[in-house]
C-alpha cells in the first residue's frame, strides 16, 4: 500500500493552466486583489462614521508616523504571504 506524499497539496490543475514567466498563476494574483478590495470595503460599508472619523485621524498623523503603520503593514502581510506559501 503506497502511502500518500506529505507536504503541500498541489494546486488545482485550472490555477496551473496559466502561470506567467515567475510560475506564478494570474488567476491567483487576480484573486488576491479581489479579496484585497472585499476587505478594503468592509469597513467604510459597516461603519461609514467611525471609518471617517478614523480616516480624519490618520490625516493628522505626522509622515513618519504613517511610514511606521506602513512598515509594520507590510511586513505582517509578507510574514503572512511567507507562511501561507510555506511548505
């Protein structure tokens, strides 16, 4: 009895068919900024006064300020790229 390989499920064959020169599927980027927009409009839909009063706060922030909340946005989002590519 052969036992099934362990480590990372392969992608389905649809999200294969059409990867780029990186091997990366256009599929899946066109996806990711789906998903990217469908968060980005979460709150404005949710809450539309308390993301206004949070967006007129964020206008008072120094630059340095808003380069940190940044820094640190980008970094959570490429150690969460990182680890959900692991494998």
């Amino acid at each position: 009895m052969a036992l099934a390989s362990v480590g990372r499920p392969r992608p389905p064959p649809h999200l294969l068919a059409n990867k780029g020169r990186d091997g990366v599927s256009s599929e899946i980027l066109w996806a990711a900024l789906a998903l990217v927009l469908v968060f980005e409009g979460l709150f404005p839909l949710l809450a539309p006064g308390r993301w206004r009063r949070t967006f007129e706060r964020l206008t008072e922030l120094k630059d340095g300020q808003l380069r940190f909340f940044g820094l640190v946005s980008v970094g959570l989002g490429l150690a969460l790229l990182a680890w959900a590519t692991a494998g």
